[in-house]
C-alpha cells in the first residue's frame, strides 16, 4: 500500500474536547494525518465522527485541545478558513444540483469568467476541457461537459465532489461516509477514486461505518466510541474482527452474545 511521504503530519488533533453545554461529544480525541495516507475514522452512530470532522474542518471550535496544521498552530473561524488552508470536506449529501451540467456543478463557487466587449461571461470552453480532463483522471468517461450531473449514478457523483477538491488545492480531503449509500459497483468506483488521491500526496481523511470498505484503502484505523478514541493501528497490525470488535464495543458485545447465545 502507501509509504508516507512526510515524517511529519500534514494535521495534528491534539487533545480534542468539544462540550455541547452539559453534554460531551469529544473527549480527549488525538489522530494525525500524513500526505499521501488514507486515515480511516470508524465508528458507529454516537461515537462523535461528525462531531470531529466538523472541528477539524472549521465548522466547530474545540473547547480544549490543539489543531496543527502543516506543523503550525491553527485555529479556523469557520470552514472558509479551512479551505483556504486547504482541507476540504466531501459530505455524503452532495451539494450539487441534478439539473445543471457536470462542468457547472464542477465550478460552482470558483466560476471561470472571460470578457466578451468588456463583459464577464462564465467560459464554458475553459471550465468543459478542465472538467473533462479531471473526471478522466478520476478514471470516469463522461457522455460530454453539458451532461446532467443528476443522470451520473451516486458513485460518478461522489468522483466529482472529490475531482473538485483535489482540482481547487485540496491538502487535506474529508470524505464523510462516501459509500454509505452505494452499491458493490459504485463503491469499487469510489475506493478506486480515494486511492487515486492517495497516490497525489493528498491527505485523505475517510470516516466510515463500514470496516472492509476501510480496510480495502486505509493506511491507518482510527476507532471512536462514545467522542473517545479506543486506538489505532495500521493497516496489517489488526484483522477486520478485530476491528469490528473495537467498534462494536469489544466487552460489551462479548457480554451481549453471551446472553443472546449466540453471534451477533
């Protein structure tokens, strides 16, 4: 799989707490991320993912806790600053209109614009060879730029996402459950889409509740239960069972077989 590129990570959370009032969504929370690693965040609903990836991502301040960035102190005000920084977020709901064409959706927000008599118009021949190309990369052969971006299936539309942050500077790629909602074909598409990233010197960041879709592309697993982290390991130094068993909540399962009298 992948050797680190860097000895030192590209992003540092030290310590994370974040309080929400009375209630305590990170505890404590430490995990870094180097370019050229896939960093797979697990853990099953409540364990405090999102919580996380909203901090690391300028959504949330920590309440206590440290973030370094590129070895440096950082402290976003909210996720402009971290994608100016250059961490990008690709949210298992895609901010994407169905109607409009791939190489729209593929611009939205960083509009190319050439002056026809004095007047900015958006250059669609510009923002077309670049979506083109950038899906090609991606190993996605689109019918044409003016294709719907609502007619690509779900696995297609997750590839864009991604293509965008990677095109627009993306040091760090966050990528929230992007194969929770797909199928066999679709996810392999997907998963093939993160190693290609990999392989650029980008940071990958994938939180999933699914542990052969981690252990298909991760280079280190990170586990989270209850906004407190059980451990990490890389890729060769734990089974999936065990993995699994870490999630589940190790003793509390084994206790929970126990009485049901058989696997759960």
């Amino acid at each position: 799989m992948n050797t680190r590129s860097s000895h030192e990570p590209i992003i540092a959370m030290k310590n994370i707490e974040k309080h929400f009032g009375s209630v305590i969504a990170l505890a404590g929370v430490s995990v870094d991320v180097f370019p050229g690693e896939c960093h797979c965040l697990l853990g099953d609903n409540g364990a405090g993912k999102s919580t996380f990836i909203k901090t690391m991502s300028g959504v949330h301040k920590p309440t206590k806790g440290e973030i370094f960035f590129e070895n440096r102190p950082m402290s976003f005000s909210d996720p402009r600053d971290a994608i100016a920084a250059g961490i990008a977020t690709v949210h298992q709901h895609l901010a994407m209109i169905p109607l409009m064409s791939v190489s729209r959706n593929f611009f939205m927000g960083n509009e190319p614009v050439k002056k026809i008599l004095g007047m900015p118009f958006f250059d669609h021949e510009h923002a077309n060879a670049v979506t083109m190309e950038e899906m090609r990369k991606m190993g996605i052969n689109l019918r044409g730029p003016d294709q719907a971006v609502g007619t690509l299936s779900g696995g297609e539309r997750q590839t864009v996402a991604i293509a965008r942050a990677v095109h627009f500077g993306a040091k760090v790629l966050i990528l929230d459950e992007p194969t929770s909602a797909l199928g066999v074909r679709q996810t392999a598409n997907v998963l093939a889409t993160i190693d290609k990233v990999r392989k650029q010197d980008i940071a990958v960041v994938f939180i999933t509740h699914n542990v052969r879709h981690a252990l298909a592309v991760g280079d280190r697993f990170t586990v989270l239960n209850r906004g407190k982290t059980l451990g990490t390991a890389q890729r060769g130094q734990i089974t999936p069972e065990e993995l699994q068993d870490m999630m589940a909540g190790g003793q509390e399962m084994v206790a929970l077989e126990g009485s049901l009298g058989g696997t759960v």
